[in-house]
C-alpha cells in the first residue's frame, strides 16, 4: 500500500506527488512558517522518513501543514550512528528527507557526514531550497554581498574567539556569523577589540518574526548597545570586510633601504612585509634588485 502523500494548507488537503528514492536536504522556515515552499510540503509529505534535528521542534511545523510522515532524530551526537541505517533505507529504494530545527541544513546544523556518506555511497541527493538565515540576513543588512565568507559560530571562550578573529582581520569580503543570544555581548565586544570600533556592521534578530529587526552602525556602537541590552533569539551578525590599504611606494621602499643597512635581506623583507602589509615576494624581488645594484656600483 503506497503511504499518503498529502498536507494540508489552511484547512485544505492537498496531494503530493510520487517522490524519487533517495536523501532530499530540505530547506524549513526560520520563524515564519509562511515561508515553508510547496515543494518542501510535498518532499516531507510523500517522504518514508523524515530526520529531523529535534523532533518534538519539527512536529510544530509538520503538525501544522497536517504531514503525517515517521519522524527521526538525527542531530550532533547521534548522525554518524544513524548513517548505516539511512543508507540501508535508501539502498532499498526509500526516500528520506533530512531537515534542521530552521533554515537550510548543514550550515551550523547537523547533516555533513551524512551527506558526504550518501554521496560516496553513490545514491541519490537532492536538494529542495528555500529559507536561509544567512541569505536573509545578507539581503537586508546594507553591507556588500557581491563577496562573502560565512564563518558560523566563533567559539565560547574568548582566548579563542579573539585569535579566530585576528585571522578574519584583512580579509575584504562581509564576514557573516552566527551567535546566541547569551554571547552576543561578549561576541560584539571582541570583534570591536580585534577588528576596530569603526569597522560597519550590522545584527539582525528575530529575522521574519514579528519582532523581525536589524541594529546598523559600527562595531563599537553596536557592542556598548548589546552589552546594555537582553537579547531573545540567534543572532546573524554581519562585519564589512576591512578597507583596501593604499600603500606608498616610495615610503616603503625607502623603508627597505633604511633596513637593508641594518638588516639581513631575509631580515629586512619580513620587517617591510609586515610593516606595510605587502606580498612577500614583491619586497623580496625588490630586496634582491637593490642588492645587486648597490653590488654593481
């Protein structure tokens, strides 16, 4: 007897169609559950198994849209003991769909290794888009998208949140994170400390909620705002990459000079480099020029 394959829409039952056998990533709302797509109702209805990260999260949304498919856990401690078995069910021709708690799996969520083990195995994948709090976050922020790097979230403690932040410091694409409401503070002040107070930012909350906002002005700003404030919700917290350096020719390399005169060559290159920020190579090269010129005369 072939499962049902219906879901239901403000009252209304609606019918699914047949779904291909194999892992369907589904994309679910972040808040508004408005935004869930027919095609993502028609996946988790006609679907054997659907995994979710808590299931007692998931039911509010699938109870909603009246979609009666099994349900599974599969989150951070038990996904690699769950692939043997959702290999085997999809080895057998059955469809399974995989969601998070909200948004796009597999950014900050649970899913990787279930995903690389159903692409080596080489079965079916599918992807089946549709919110992301990332992308929401990006479209509304008022910082550059046409490059961005997505870095999830730092780490609790703040040793390690400054030394991963040092490394993202000159970078120039708009670095995007996640965080909690109970870090926010401590996250906002250490992005101010490493990247500059004057470095333009943006955090956005409750995004597509009702109490849906986005806080825009700089680092140091935003960081004595959260740091006075309660926060409900994760936080998307959006940083501008950091400025194009425009570096003085001349000055560096009459810097090189007054080191080389003091310096080994190696010694000497290291110190501009890191003084004026420049490509090793090109100080080296440039290094090497003056040496055999001040050789040749």
């Amino acid at each position: 007897m072939e499962k049902a394959a219906d879901f239901e829409i403000a009252g209304t039952r609606h019918q699914g169609p047949p779904l291909s056998a194999g892992l369907h990533v589904v994309a679910t709302p972040i808040g508004n559950l408005r935004d869930i797509t027919i095609r993502a109702l028609e996946t988790l209805a006609a679907a054997d198994l659907v995994l979710c990260e808590d299931t007692r999260h998931s039911a509010v949304l699938l109870e909603h849209f009246g979609i009666r498919t099994p349900r599974r856990s599969l989150h951070e401690h038990n996904e690699r003991e769950r692939i043997g078995e959702v290999l085997r069910l999809l080895a057998e021709g059955k469809a399974v769909a995989l969601i998070s708690d909200a948004g796009t799996p597999l950014l900050s969520d649970p899913g990787f290794p279930l995903v690389r083990a159903v692409r080596d195995a080489g079965l079916p994948l599918f992807a089946v888009p549709g919110p992301s709090a990332l992308l929401a976050a990006l479209s509304i922020a008022g910082l550059p998208t046409d490059a961005f790097s997505f870095e999830g979230f730092l780490p609790a403690r703040q040793e390690a949140r400054a030394n991963a932040i040092t490394g993202l410091r000159d970078r120039r694409e708009t670095l995007v994170f996640y965080e909690s409401p109970r870090r926010l503070d401590d996250m906002l002040a250490s992005l101010a400390e490493v990247l500059g107070e004057e470095r333009e930012a943006a955090v956005a909350l409750e995004l597509t909620k009702r109490f849906e906002r986005v806080e825009r002005g700089t680092l140091g700003a935003l960081a004595r705002q959260f740091a006075e404030t309660d926060t409900k919700g994760e936080a998307v917290v959006l940083v501008a990459g950091a400025a194009e350096r425009v570096v003085d020719e001349d000055a560096w390399r009459a810097r090189l000079v007054e080191a080389l005169g003091s310096e080994p060559l190696r010694s000497a290159v290291d110190l501009i480099t890191a003084e004026f920020g420049l490509k090793r190579k090109e100080v080296y090269d440039a290094a090497l020029a003056l040496r055999k010129d001040a050789e040749a005369s």
